[in-house]
C-alpha cells in the first residue's frame, strides 16, 4: 500500500511532535525538521517507526533562508533514493518561537527575528518546496489564536502569523489549479514549551485562561495535532483558503 509523505517543520517537540505522531497515526510517512533538540527528534522517530511508518528528521534553522533551501534538498534527495520520487503531499509550517515584549520595548532585532523565523521563512521555504508537492496536495500553515484578539505583549509575533495567513488564501487562489488546499490552523493558549513554557508552567497564567476559554481548561499538544491529520484526510479535501481556529473557545 501506498504511504503518502508529510514534512512537517518543528517536528521534534510540543505542537509538532503531535502533529508527526497523528499523521503516522493515519498511515502517513513522516519528514520532519529539527533545531538544536536533536535527542527529542531521535525519540520521535522511535515512536513513529513503533506505528510502522518510515521517517527521518533532518536539521532546519527558521532563522536563515538558506537553511530552508538545504532542509528541502535533504527532503527530495532522501525521497528521491528510497522511494524514485522527490515528490511529497503534505507540507505543514510549524516551526517557530516567540518573544513577549510590549511594543515600547521590542528592538528592531526581536522584530526581525520574528520576521525571518514566521514570514519569511515560511513564504521562501513554501516556494522551495512547491514544485516537488504533488498535485491535490494539502499545505497547512500554522498561526495563531492571537489574529483573531489582542493581548498585550504578543504583537511582533502576531503580526508576522497575521502575515501567514493573508500567504494562505494567496496559496490557496495560486495552487487551485494543481488542486492543492492551503489552509491555517490557528491554536490558542496550549501547554507547551513555546515562549517559555509559561501556559504549561505558571498556575496564575492557567487560569485565567482557563476562565476565558468556553470548555475551561487550557489547551494540550493533542488537542491540535489531530487537526492537523484531519486536514491531511481524503474527506477534507474541500476545505480550502481557511483559518480553522482550534482554542477551545477562547474570547468567544
């Protein structure tokens, strides 16, 4: 049976880890990048491997156009040897960090760095890796729940997800001829490591998000990795040009 092949980026820890995991999950054969956490990429592949799907995982810095450039060449050339085709069908951007700072004190560096880790390197690496998708399929572009409300702090980060998402629906017009969906998912408040840990770490940071979330409770890695495989689905391949919010309710 045919095994179609997700490459994910950040997929070595908290949102993308569960995203590699449930997409293996349904089948798929996983790619993934890592930074600096080359251990927690190699415990990954263990797990996957345990499901029976192949994988690999090869380094990628979001901070330097070239490094996505090199990422996308590992991707084609490792295809191309063990299954006689560059080509894949999913790509999901996830890679990403954040800062906390409001607008009066962010530097021009904070800035930048969060325009090269979320715009740009998402917009150039996309382009790389557009003539090896294979046609109907699927680009899943991770954002934000801070798009849709405001919280002081976030704003630098905010703008370059705003950013991705306008890509998406410019993605989804440009590919609609290949029949390639391009789509946004947009988590809120999740217990992970992401700026700090602090929605995992900080009980008074918990619950008031808690109280402003409908279902009460702050979000988990799981609750947006099956979103993701959803959208990798046969059956969900008329959603297109969406941003698909996954908070729980939050600031509803």
């Amino acid at each position: 049976m045919y095994s179609k092949t997700a490459v994910i980026t950040g997929g070595s820890r908290g949102l993308g880890r569960d995203m590699a995991l449930s997409l293996a999950k349904n089948g798929h054969d996983i790619i993934f990048s890592y930074h600096t956490q080359k251990e927690k990429a190699q415990s990954v592949i263990d797990e996957i491997k345990k499901l029976g799907q192949n994988v690999i995982a090869f380094p990628f810095n979001a901070k330097e156009l070239e490094s996505g450039k090199a990422f996308i060449k590992n991707v084609t050339d490792h295809l191309n040897s063990s299954k006689g085709s560059p080509n894949f069908d999913f790509l999901i951007n996830n890679a990403g960090t954040g800062i906390h700072n409001l607008i009066s004190d962010t530097s021009e560096v904070e800035f930048d760095e969060m325009l090269n880790i979320h715009l740009k390197s998402v917009y150039f690496l996309t382009q790389t890796a557009l003539p090896f998708l294979n046609n109907s399929g699927r680009i899943i572009n991770i954002s934000s729940g801070l798009t849709r409300f405001s919280l002081p702090g976030m704003s630098a980060y905010a703008i370059m997800k705003s950013g991705v998402e306008t890509f998406t629906k410019y993605l989804a017009k440009e590919l609609g001829g290949r029949q390639i969906t391009a789509n946004v998912v947009a988590p809120g408040a999740i217990a992970t490591d992401f700026a700090g840990g602090t929605n995992r770490d900080n009980q008074e940071k918990r619950k008031i998000i808690e109280n402003l979330t409908a279902l009460g409770r702050v979000g988990e890695a799981h609750d947006i990795g099956g979103v993701v495989a959803f959208l990798c689905a046969e059956n969900s391949g008329w959603i297109n040009g969406q941003r698909i919010e996954v908070s729980g309710g939050m600031l509803v």
